[in-house]
C-alpha cells in the first residue's frame, strides 16, 4: 500500500496558495455629475457586546477584541473559525467533532460555553441535537464575510447580560447595514494544501445592498458558498520498544481527518426609516449544511463509515446491529427577526423578535427492545425462523427493518429582547 509522507502536526503547515478575488464595494448609485464627495469622518471605535449599548472600547466593562471588516478583507478568512483563531485567549484546537470541524473555546471553557450572536440575537440551540460528536457545525451557520462589519469578542464570563451560555466568552457578528447607495462586493476564495492529503477548500461569498425609496426603505441580499474537500492523512507506523510495530487507523475528527463537506448560506433584509429616529428592519437568512459520509478503506484496509454506519443488510446481519445514520448527514437553519429602533426624548429603545429553527437530519431510529429480540430471532434462526435457510433469513431481516424510520432532531426558538436606555 502507497503510503502518504508523515506530516508533523499541526496538520495546518502545510504551505496554502491563497487564491482570493475580490470585486470590492462597487457603487452604482445614480449621482449627479461633478457632485462633491462627502468629507471622510472619523469615529471612535465602538462596541454594542460588553454592555448591551454603544460604548467606546477603552469603556467596555470586559476584555474584548474587534475583527474589523478591513481585518477581514486584508487576510484570506474563510470561516469564523479562521477569524478568530489568532486571538488571545481563543481556542480553536481544543476539540474537533466526528465531521472535522473545529469548535470555539474561549478563556479555557469548553465550546458549550461560548455564546454565538448576529446582531446581538442569540444563536445557540436550547437543548442538545448534536448527538454523537456533531457540534462543531454550530459555528458555521453565520453570515457571509462580505456582509459583516465586525466581529466583538468577549473573553470571558458574560452571563450576567447573556446567561449560562456564555460562562466562557461571547462572539457577536455584526453585519452591516444597509447603505444610502447601491454598492456591492463578490469574493472568491481557494486554499490548496501542499500535501494532496489534506483537502483544499473554496469559498464564494456575495453582498448587495442600496435603498428602494430614498432615505426610507432599502434592501440587501446577501448569500455563500463553501466546499471543503475530504482530508484523509495516513500517520507512520509507531514502533514499541520491543520492536512490535501497530499501525494506526485514526476516527474521524482526529488528526486532521475531515470529511467532503458543504455550506450554503442565503439572506435578506428590508429596512423602513419613516424617520431619522425610528427604524424597522426584517430580516430573513438560511444556512444547508452536508457531510458526506460515504464509507471508505482505512490504511488497515477495513471499510468503515467516516460519520456513522449507514443503515444497510450489512449493519444488521450481526449479533450486535448498528444502525442509526443515512449516507450524508445535513444540518439546516431557518431564522428570521424583526427589529425596531427608537430614539425618543426621555431615551433609546429596543425591541426585537426573532426565531431560529435547526434541524440534524441524516439520523434514523436505532432498534427498540422489541426490534433487539426479534433481531436476535432471525439472527440466530430461532422460534418461528428455525430451519430457514441464511439467504431467507437475511431476506427477512432486511424486509422488516429497512428502511429504518428518520430520526429529525429539531431546536425551535422564538426571542423577544427589549431595552430601554435612559440618558
């Protein structure tokens, strides 16, 4: 068997060609000819994460760190985990799940810890439906990169404002908002990894926003892609002592494994400003997730699902079955949010509605005890299957258990956040 070369760890190494395109803002506002441009105006960098309203960051009650757009478009970022790995106290390496994606730590807490936000409305699921180490794509339902303005980073403990789920840290995305003029930007984004071992990945990201009525109504779509190839990395053999030698076949997750995977993100948002002091805006966004998991030979040469064993004869003709997964597992989210901002004169307010619905497919039921004791009855060709032949026996098993019956595990959530600051 070719063998792949060794690759020392961090897997990540390898020398990347970045291959990025970009068509940046690119205005196509109707404007009078020989018009004066606008004065550039410089502002003190805010934050809305630390205390639940704008402050300076000198102010800001926490540690915090700011990923600016310009921080985003200068380096070839292609997920929120690549944007926020070289922060202090950010941990991307602490965990990866069974698919290879990695997961978020912050001020050593584990990633359950870590509370994820767009514009301020919370992300994660109440309740857990990743089961059996799926929870890394959690950090992958966000924005495309063109469409966000900063990214807040809390460091450390923010339940009072935000609850248990933040015991670690908060990362809020912030997406811009729609412009007094037509612009828009499309990025195209390629890594190849110098070992052919370890999947490239593509990124195509698109923003486009301007106003629908003057000053009063405006509209941005937004949408992405991405496509990750499989990175199956086969390790030296490791020799004891004794000279005894044991070869290893790493699971999924591990070592830098990954599977083929790809994201689609889509969006929307329509803004109304009857005023310079009210503003309403309706947003709405999908994020499709797809993992494939179609079986593979190890370096030990045994054929073995990378995500989980696919309901199939082969799986239930065993004294002990394993069923429980389809041939590709696929993650969705649907969410929308209605927001409205006031300015009046005894204060600022804000009130919002949102809902987020996320669905795990791609699982099936696993056997009940009567499944279990009827299976061993065929199995084994005991009681009414005595006598039968194996090739009947099979027959059987398979007519009465597949196709198993899908197992949709569902998170559905509705948050009404109001604020009023006082002067």
């Amino acid at each position: 068997m070719t063998r792949q070369p060794n690759v020392p760890l961090p897997f990540l190494r390898p020398l990347a060609i970045a291959l990025t395109l970009a068509l940046g803002a690119a205005p196509f506002a109707y404007a009078e000819s020989g018009a004066a441009s606008p004065e550039a105006t410089t502002l003190s960098k805010v934050v809305v994460t630390a205390a639940g309203f704008e402050q300076k960051i000198t102010d800001a009650p926490a540690s915090i760190s700011v990923i600016t757009g310009e921080d985003l478009e200068k380096r070839p970022y292609l997920t929120l985990i690549d944007a926020v790995r070289d922060l202090e106290g950010v941990d991307v390496g602490e965990t990866s799940d069974k698919t290879g994606q990695k997961t978020i730590s912050l001020r050593g807490m584990g990633s359950d810890y870590t509370l994820i936000l767009i514009d301020g409305r919370r992300q994660n699921n109440h309740g857990d439906i990743y089961p059996n180490n799926f929870g890394g794509n959690q950090f992958n339902h966000i924005p495309p990169l063109d469409m966000i303005e900063r990214i807040e980073v809390i460091r450390g403990p923010a339940s009072t404002l935000y609850g248990a789920d933040a015991l670690g840290g908060v990362i809020n995305i912030i997406t811009r908002k729609v412009s007094e003029r037509w612009t828009g930007s499309a990025t195209f984004g390629h890594n190849i990894q110098q070992n052919s071992a370890f999947g490239s990945d593509s990124s195509v990201d698109f923003a486009l926003m301007g106003p629908l009525a003057s000053d009063v109504v405006g509209l941005s779509v937004r949408g992405s892609w991405y496509q990750r190839d499989a990175s199956t990395p086969d390790y030296d053999v490791v020799v004891a002592p004794d000279g005894t030698e044991f070869e290893r076949a790493l699971g999924f997750g591990s070592g830098g494994k990954t599977v083929d995977n790809t994201n689609k993100t889509a969006g929307a948002s329509l803004s109304f400003k009857p005023s310079d002091r009210q503003s309403l805006v309706l947003d709405y966004d999908i994020s499709r997730q797809a993992y494939d998991n179609t079986p593979y030979v190890n370096n030990l040469g045994t054929e073995t699902y990378p995500l989980g064993t696919v309901d199939g004869l082969g799986g239930l003709w065993r004294s002990a079955p394993r069923v429980g997964y389809g041939a590709d597992q696929a993650f969705t989210r649907d969410q929308w949010a209605v927001t409205h901002e006031g300015d009046w004169s005894f204060g600022r307010s804000f009130v919002s509605l949102s809902h987020v619905e996320t669905a795990n497919n791609g699982r099936t039921l696993p056997f009940t005890v009567a499944e279990r004791v009827l299976h061993k009855a065929i199995f084994n060709g005991t009681g009414n299957y005595a006598g039968m032949s194996v090739d009947d026996r099979k027959l059987i098993m398979a007519e009465t258990f597949l196709p198993r019956p899908k197992r949709t595990m569902e998170s559905r959530q509705y948050v009404l956040d109001a604020k009023l600051d006082l002067p």
